[in-house]
C-alpha cells in the first residue's frame, strides 16, 4: 500500500468535512462513520490514524478555527 505524501491535505480534508457535518447535523449526531462516508476514497482506518477519537477531531477544528 503506497504512503501518502501530503498526510497534511488529508487531516485538512477530514477536518473540512468534519466541521460541515458539525454544522449541519450538531456533533452529537455526527458519528466517524458519517465523516469517513463523506470523505469517499479514505477508509475510517485512516481516519483513526490521525485522529484518535470524534473529540480529537473536533478539538483540531476548533484549534484551527481560533
């Protein structure tokens, strides 16, 4: 399996979808399972590789927002 070369375009891709569901369907009723089916090509594997949990997500989001 190749390695991704830009990991950094793929958190900004997971954090840009992350923080659409958030607005649109509130964190409570967003699950990975919604941002991984968003996402299209990436598997929630890679999600969970560079965020441990919906709450690391939305801390980064909020970091990169504030």
């Amino acid at each position: 399996m190749a390695r991704n070369k830009y990991p950094e375009i793929t958190v900004e891709r997971i954090l840009d979808v992350s923080q659409r569901l958030f607005l649109e369907k509130g964190y409570d009723n967003t699950t990975i399972q919604d941002i991984v089916d968003e996402l299209g090509a990436l598997t929630k594997g890679a999600v969970y590789h560079h965020f441990k949990s919906k709450e690391e997500v939305f801390d980064a989001l909020c970091e990169k927002l504030f």
